[in-house]
C-alpha cells in the first residue's frame, strides 16, 4: 500500500480532530477559537475529497470517513454552540438547576439531528454529484458558528438584541434543520471549465459574497449563505419553462 493512499483519510481525520478542539472551546464560551476551528476543518474537508480525486484513491471507506467527521464539525459543534446561545438567552449557566427554560434549549441540538440525517442520506442520494440538494452541512455550521461572532465584532444593539433572543435562535434552530434536508437544488460551485459563460452564476456569486465578506466582516458571512440559498432558488424558478 502506498502512503497516497491515505493521505486523503488522514486528512479527514485532521478535520475531526479540529472539530473536537472546537467542542471543547464552545464548552468554555470561546466562540471566536471555535470559529476558527470549524473553519479549519471545513477547509480540510474540502481537500480530502481533492486529493482523493487527485491520486484516484477514492473508497467507501473515505466516503464513511467524511460523514463521520463532517458529523463533529458541522453536526454537533454547531448544535451546541446554538444550545449555548439559548443558555445565554434565557440568562443561565450549564451549572445553573435544571429548569423549563434550561430543557428548551435543547432544542438548539435540532440542527444536529438534522445534520446527521442530511450526511447519511447524502451518502446514497446519487443525485447529488455534481451539485446539492438542501443546503451542504457545513455552510450550515459556518452560517451558526458566524451568529456568535456577528454580537462579539459587530457594535449594533438591534443585532444582539435579535440574536440573544431565544425564539428567533429556535427558529434559527428549525429553519437549518429544514434547509439542510429541503428538496431545494443548489448551484455548484465547481468551475470545471475557464468559461465565463458556463460559470457566470458561480462567479456572480463570488463576486457578490467578496464584497459582503470585505465590507460587512463576519456579518458578511451569514450573509453570504443566505445569498447563496436565495440566488439557488431565484435562478430554480427562472430556469423552469
């Protein structure tokens, strides 16, 4: 066997890994590290699937591999991060007693379940090789984990406000388990050929989401994806004959 063989499994390995660092830093409160943590590992999520095509390494196994690891970083992490936020909320502690107030924020872990179901159906939905069906999970994770950062780095009261408030993260909480599971197609973001005209919808959309991220920061990224979901459905009904 040659080492290239796992190089795409230790990769995906690597992105649990950074998915377990980042639990850990969303149990003590740091959102920003878990961010960053996140992010790493949906990076590195991105290249195990590429290097498994690179050195034509691809199996069952990698693909098990994946769903298992995108299930820490882009499953758990953000439903505990949203579980967290709810907490806070609703002003208590993970120390506090257990109460009513402390059981519905549980509820934030929706968006686990509905990424687990997600990642095992995308496993056998053959439909979605070139492009997605619902939203992929770890845009889901990004657009979560980005609602902490948006009330640390972003000086509005009205935005707090509205994301410190309990029912508006529970409809956070239901709408991502519903978008990650919708039968909504996406566009791809794969430029597989130098052609303006067969990828102006993906470079429209990359231009657009390089301004939000440049001018609004970490506002920009929920921002992004609430494009990204909305862009997928306008050009859905413009395609329709």
């Amino acid at each position: 066997m040659t080492i290239k063989k796992h190089i795409p499994n230790i990769i995906t390995l690597l992105n649990l890994f950074c998915g377990c660092i980042a639990l850990t830093f969303v149990v003590q409160q740091e959102a920003e590290m878990a961010f960053y943590f996140v992010c790493l590992g949906i990076f590195l999520d991105f290249f195990d699937g590429f290097f498994a095509r690179l050195f034509k390494v691809s199996s069952p196994l990698g693909l098990q591999l994946d769903s298992l690891a995108d299930m820490v970083t882009s499953g758990v992490v953000p439903g505990l991060t949203l579980f967290y936020m709810m907490l806070n909320a609703f002003g208590l502690q993970l120390s506090d007693p257990f109460t009513v107030e402390y059981a519905l924020a549980f509820l934030g872990f929706l968006v686990t379940l509905g990424s687990c179901y997600r990642l095992a159906n995308f496993n056998i939905d053959t439909r979605q090789t070139d492009s997605f069906i619902g939203l992929p999970t770890p845009a889901n994770a990004l657009f979560i984990l980005s609602l902490p950062m948006v009330i640390q780095h972003v000086d509005s009261f009205m935005l707090f406000e509205i994301l410190s408030n309990y029912w508006v993260l529970l409809a956070i909480a239901i709408g991502s388990a519903y978008i990650l599971n919708a039968e909504i197609p996406l566009f791809s973001l794969k430029v597989k050929k130098m052609s303006f005209k067969e990828n102006k919808l993906t470079f429209f959309f990359l231009a657009v989401s390089l301004l939000l991220l440049v001018g609004l920061q970490f506002l920009g990224l929920p921002l992004v994806i609430l494009f990204y979901v909305l862009l997928s459905i306008v050009t859905n009904k413009w395609q329709k004959p």
